[in-house]
C-alpha cells in the first residue's frame, strides 16, 4: 500500500474530468495536507489518476498535480530503452511502471523473467496488437466470443496478447475501465503492459520466478511450450545486464 498526500486543496472524483463538470454528489473536498493509502494507482486520461483507497473506500480519480506520492518508478527509461532496444513513450513506460507497482513485478528474478517475456512476444514493442484480422476467433465459445464481430474486436491485444471477449471482460472489471470493452486497439494503447501483467498474476508467474525458475521454465508456461526461447534468453541476458 502506499500513501497519497494532497499538495493542495483538491478534490476526490468520480470522474476524469474537470471539477466544474462535475455535481457535488461526484466529488469530495480533500484540504491540504490529507492523506489517504491506496491499494492501487493507475494512471488515466487528461492527467489524472485512478486511484482505490484502503479499507474498501472506493475508487476515485484524482489530479495528478495536487497530490505527493503518486510516482512508483519500477522501471526507468533508460532501463526499459536498454532492454527493449528502442525509445519508449511516456505513455508506454508510465503503464509498464503502473504494470509492475500493480501486479507486484518488482523484484530482480520478477522484472527480468516478465520483462523478458514481453520482449520476446511483443516483438522488441513493435506488436502490441494481434497483426492478423481475428476473423478466426469468431464465434469461439472457448473465448467467449458470442456475438457477431467479437472475433476482429477481442483479438489480441497487449505485449502478452489479450484474446477473446471473456478474458477482456475480466480485465475491464479488474481495471474498472468499461472501455476495455472496445477492443485491442484500446488495451494495445491504454494497458499494453497491464494487460500481460494481468495475465501473468492470473497464472501466478511471480510464485514461479520466486522459485528460481528458468527462461525454459518460464517460457514454458507463457507459450505452452519453448517457441523463441532463444531470443527469449536474448533478452532475458539483456535485462540482468540493467536489473
């Protein structure tokens, strides 16, 4: 858990949006000084925070400026930028770091092996949405695609490519985000890394990495078997050169 301070009189919202958008009913008055723990903080739209209070007092979206405590770097750019041998957007790195501050991806065995992993299957970042039309996903009730159109919708989307119209409708209620439920292209833009962290939590990898477990290993339980281990190992070298 961690600790948000208000730098300012500021306000807890209901909604990513201007204060004077907004009825009184879907905001609090928070003074300088208060502090509150969160469970969780992610970051959203227009310069504000997602954020779950402790003690199941709700979920609220807040200013990122008015308030200390926010910054989780797991992650720094100049690592990620190493790893992945390419620049990073701001975008990209604040959800990698909110990725890894969420779904606990914050020790050395953890960071290299989850790191690795989206490399390899995220082609170095270049594919963060499934390249072919999903038109083979249609109609799989495996998937949960039962309606027309959900094939080309819920296709992969993210570095650990999110598949099927019930595996994102349990990400956008993990995330309480309804617009997961456009599609890849939004998670491939919005939650590219905690899409896979979702994924990788769901099948407990931490547990894994924490037993000392091989690229062999790892990769094993990502691809169902050793497809690219050898660039896998690639960069896996490459993240315990930085991590």
């Amino acid at each position: 858990m961690r600790t948000i301070t208000a730098k300012v009189p500021t306000k807890l919202k209901k909604k990513p949006i201007s204060s004077t958008a907004l009825l009184p009913s879907e905001m609090i008055e928070v003074p300088v000084g208060k502090s509150y723990g969160a469970e969780s903080i992610n970051p959203d739209v227009d310069g504000h925070s997602k954020v779950t209070l402790s003690a199941g007092s709700g979920t609220f979206f807040i200013f990122n400026q008015h308030w200390d405590g926010l910054s989780t770097e797991i992650v720094s750019r100049v690592t990620a930028e190493y790893i992945f041998d390419k620049q990073i957007s701001n975008e990209l790195l604040s959800d990698l770091n909110a990725c890894c501050d969420l779904f606990k991806i914050n020790t050395p065995p953890r960071l290299r092996h989850f790191l690795s992993q989206i490399a390899h299957e995220s082609g170095g970042l270049q594919w963060l949405q499934e390249l072919a039309s999903g038109d083979d996903y249609e109609w799989r009730d495996d998937l949960g695609n039962n309606k027309p159109g959900d094939g080309r919708r819920y296709k992969g989307g993210g570095a650990i490519q999110l598949t099927g119209r019930a595996n994102y409708q349990a990400f956008a209620d993990f995330m309480s985000d309804p617009k997961v439920m456009d599609g890849s292209s939004y998670v491939a833009q919005k939650f590219p890394f905690s899409s896979a962290g979702f994924w990788w939590t769901n099948n407990d990898m931490n547990t894994l990495c924490d037993r000392g477990a091989t690229v062999e290993k790892v990769t094993r339980r990502v691809n169902g078997g050793i497809n690219g281990l050898d660039d896998r190992i690639y960069y896996y070298n490459r993240c315990c050169d930085v991590i």
